[in-house]
C-alpha cells in the first residue's frame, strides 16, 4: 500500500495561541509586567513628594541652628548690612558647611544682611518674609533670584524674645531633581529582575502544565472531556474511578445501574456507599487478581482494577449474572446427561433381564421385575410433588433426585415438607434449593449410605428451607467464609468460576428480608437452613394453612 501523500502545512497565523501552555505563559507574563510596572509606578509617584518634604525639613533645621546662634542675633543689631559684616562671614559659613543654596538672613524690614551673592545684601528680598517675622515658621517650595529652591525660614529673636529679624534658608531644587533621577536606575534594575524572576517562574510552572496536559489546547481538552462523559455514559459496562484517599470520583449510567446507587455517591467514601463486603474489597483492591467475582443484590460481577498514576484506580464491572445462571445449567446439564448415560446403560441391563426371564418363560417374576423398577421412580416423583406443589420447584427436586441417584446418594423427602403452590418468587427459590442440593449432592457423593434431606415448610408467609447432607460437614471456623463470594474448596467447573452459589443463596435471602446460615447435622453432614419472609402472599398463606 503506498504512503498517502504528505498533507501541505498551512501557514501560521499570527494571534492568540491555542495551547494551554502559551496562552497561561502569555497570561503569567502579562500579569507579571503589569504588577512591576504598578508597583514601580507607585513607588515612584510618592518619591518626589518624599524628596520635597525631605529638602524643606533639612532647610528649615539649618535656618534653625543658625536662628538659634545668639551672636547671629547680636551682630544683626549692632551693625549695618555689609557684605564683609560679621552676619555675613556667619551666614557663609554655614552655607558652606550645610551644602544649603543660600544662607540668607535679614532684619524686621526684610533687608537682607547676608546673600551668596554680596551685591545684593542692603536690598529688600524678593519672597514675602511676612509669615517669619510675624514668629512662625515656614517650609515652601518657591522661587526666587537664585531659582526654585526648597525653603526654610525661621524668626530671629533677640535676648528679650522679641522678634529681630529672621532666617531663610535655601536648598537647590536641582539637587532634589537629581536625587530623583538618579533613584530611577535603581528603581528599574529592581523591576527589571522582578519581572525577570516572575517570567522564569511562569515559564516553570507553564512548561509543567505543558507536560501534564500533554501540550493540549483548550479546545483539545474541551473535546476529550466531551468525548468521554459521552464514551463513559454510552459503554455497557459500569466504569467507577476512585481517587487516592478512597473517595468514588465517578459512575457512568451502568455501574449505577450494577450497583444500585445513584449519581449522588460520587464523592463520597467506597465504603460508605458500597457497604462492607466483598464487593467494597474488590473495587478498592484489597483482592488481588484479574476478573475477580463480586455479587451485588442478584447480580454477579466481573470486576477489572487498573491503578492510576495519582494513587487512585478505575474500575470496570461486567454483568456475569445470565452467564453465571447459564453456566450452572450448563453444569447441571452435563450432570443430568451423565445421569442419563448412566440409565441407558441400566435400561439396556433391565432389558437383558427382562428379556432373558421371558426367553425362559419365567412371566411371574418377569411381571414382579417391571413392578418393581418402575415402582422405585414412581414412588420417588409422586413423594415429591404430593409435598411440593409448586411445579417448577418439584420438576427441579425430581431431576435432583434422578442424578443423585445415579451417584448413588439418595434425595427423600424430611418429614413434615408441605409447600403450597403459592409462591410470590418461585423462580429465586428454585435459585436457593437448586445451589444447595448440588452443593450437598457434592458432599456426600462417594461415600456410603449417601443420603440428602430436603425439608420445606411454611410459618404464615415465611417460607422456611433446610437442606442436610451426609458429608464431611463444614469446620465451625468456616462456617461464615462459605457465604463469601469467590469461596470453594471444590474444583472448577465448565464456566470456569466458583464460590458464587452459596453467596447467591445468602443475598436472595437477605434482599428479602431473611437469613442463609449452616450447623452441623445430627449424626455428621452439615446442616443449611434459609428463611424466606414475604415469599407467601396473604390469600395462599390462609390457604396453606387450612391445608394444614
């Protein structure tokens, strides 16, 4: 077959990404930019207002240190403004000490006495001083002949507290400017390693969705969760996931059916929702193996655990109730067959017999011989079914009967056994009799005298059924253990599984209200007895009674 030809790639389109990892890297990245740019914006924003009232502060601590000099005072009242005056040589030095723009310092009527620039001291300054030499103290940002500048003044008082002059103190708005600029770098290196620390963590954590969603888009993942809500609800058989801590995650429409419950048991605990058993070992893998049997209700279930990689499992069921059923037939009909090679070849040994009596003209005895065999089969139906009088139930202990015979046990009657045909499930009692006849069959099968005891009564509506047998009988400690599915001690038969008939006959019984247990008989054997409550109506009950 020759390889189709290769598919022309469509060229790429540029705009929002369809995988789950570009679109959330593109996301983290966005939002990363975005909050360092906010950020820097908002520490940048209050810094220059910082800086302002950073520079006024310090102006107008140096306008108080020098207001706070007594000679400053002195000197302002003792002589005149002169640029070689001993309040200027004052003024100069603490500006050159302090770094400050100007130290300026004048007298009640705003003449200056001191100025960076000599000529101007004599004249009048170009601020109203109005706010300072009324006593109080001034911090502004503001212009004057040497530019705008951060501002302090400050009143000069004499020895007395009256009011001389004052001090005002300039700090260079260039300088505050450059403060500024020169933290943005900084400010920006931060931001910029910020922003490259957020962008190395979203592309971590975006290549590590990458991986657990398989480099999928959004679309993809859409689609597959589609696909399998419709794929888990449309399959005939019941899918139940459990997570790591135990918790029923999901149930498609099947496995509610299989086990009797509804979408409300997702979430909750297995065994919560399940109930002790069995069935609650098998889903939660405390039993080991592959097509492990469980029976829920009256079906029997085939369950697979396959274990998840996030500590949980998935679970399948299958529905081997009809098979179960038809693979005790099929057993039960290979017994019955055996039975019957076993009569063909009695029925040929009789005929010989009978034959040879009539060859030899002995019709007396040839008469008494058919009497006698037929009599022995008659008398066996006729016992039966004068003390069951359901049909179906006394056709299946007849042909017990036949086969136990050839297996040489034999099947009566206990004494007392009246069963009316009034049954409400006559169906699910054939299950429980049937299981226990061939489970006894089995047991006392090659032993002599083997011997099985069928005893049926009824106590108003209840039905009460014990089945003895001659065998090896069942050890006190496994009295219990042979109820549990998957049970047996005997070989397998044709369809393959054991250990499911006495856990049928105990759930047929429970699920009506009744018990399935097992003593030990009088004289060795074992011993099962079942209730059945509910399993006469009203009307046939009074019946059966009057009867009795």
């Amino acid at each position: 077959m020759s390889a189709p030809p290769p598919t022309a790639r469509k060229p790429r389109r540029l705009g929002w990404p369809q995988r789950v990892f570009s679109q959330v890297l593109l996301m983290q990245l966005a939002i990363a930019t975005g909050v360092t740019v906010l950020a820097t914006g908002l520490f940048l924003a209050p810094l220059s207002t910082q800086l302002d009232d950073q520079a006024m502060h310090r102006a107008l601590a140096i306008a108080q240190s020098a207001a706070a000099d007594p000679d400053m005072t002195g000197s302002l009242l003792s002589t005149d403004p002169d640029p070689r005056g001993p309040v200027q040589s004052a003024a100069e030095r603490i500006r050159r000490a302090t770094g400050a723009e100007y130290v300026v310092v004048m007298d009640r009527h705003g003449v200056r006495w001191s100025h960076p620039d000599s000529g101007r001291i004599g004249k009048v300054v170009s601020t109203d001083p109005g706010k300072a030499l009324a006593g109080k103290e001034v911090m502004e940002i503001d212009s004057g002949t040497l530019g705008r500048s951060a501002r302090g003044k400050v009143p000069l008082r004499d020895t007395s507290g009256q009011i001389a002059g004052a001090v005002s103190v300039g700090i260079a708005y260039d300088s505050v400017r450059a403060r500024l600029l020169a933290a943005i770098p900084g400010m920006f290196a931060y931001a910029g390693g910020a922003l490259a620390a957020g962008a190395l963590a979203a592309y971590l954590i975006s290549r590590r969705l990458q991986r657990q969603t398989h480099d999928l888009g959004f679309s993809d993942i859409s689609a597959l969760l589609a696909e399998r809500e419709a794929m888990l609800h449309s399959i005939r058989e019941g899918v139940v996931a459990l997570d790591g801590t135990g918790r029923v995650r999901l149930l498609n429409d099947e496995a509610q059916r299989l086990l009797g419950l509804g979408p409300e048991a997702a979430g909750r605990p297995l065994t919560e929702v399940v109930g002790e058993g069995r069935t609650a070992d098998v889903l939660a893998g405390e039993v080991a193996g592959e097509d492990l049997l469980a029976v829920r209700g009256g079906r029997v279930l085939l369950a697979n655990r396959m274990p998840t990689a996030d500590g949980g499992a998935v679970v399948t069921l299958r529905d081997r109730t009809e098979l179960e059923h038809l693979g005790r037939e099929l057993d039960s009909t290979r017994g019955l067959i055996d039975a019957l090679r076993a009569q063909d070849h009695e029925h040929a040994n009789r005929l010989h017999t009978l034959l040879g009596l009539l060859e030899l003209e002995l019709h007396e005895d040839a008469r008494e011989f058919v009497t006698e065999v037929v009599g022995v089969h008659r008398a066996t139906a006729e016992q039966i079914t004068e003390k069951v009088r359901d049909p179906l139930l006394a056709a299946l202990l007849v042909g017990k009967a036949t086969v136990a015979a050839e297996r040489g046990v034999a099947l009566r009657m206990a004494p007392g056994t009246l069963l009316p045909d009034r049954l409400v499930d006559p169906r699910g009692l054939v299950t429980v009799v049937g299981n226990l006849v061939d489970n006894a069959l089995d047991a006392a099968s090659g032993s002599d005298g083997g011997l099985i005891e069928v005893g049926l009564r009824t106590e108003d509506r209840t039905v009460v059924l014990r089945v003895r047998d001659s065998g090896p009988g069942v050890p006190p400690g496994q009295r219990e253990s042979i109820f549990t599915e998957g049970w047996s001690t005997k070989d397998l038969p044709a369809h393959g599984k054991r250990g499911l008939g006495l856990a049928l006959v105990r759930r047929l019984a429970e699920r009506q209200g009744g018990s399935a247990v097992v003593d030990g008989a009088d004289g060795g054997g074992a011993e099962f007895t079942v209730v059945l409550p509910e399993a006469m109506s009203e009307a046939e009950t009074d019946t059966a009674g009057a009867a009795q």
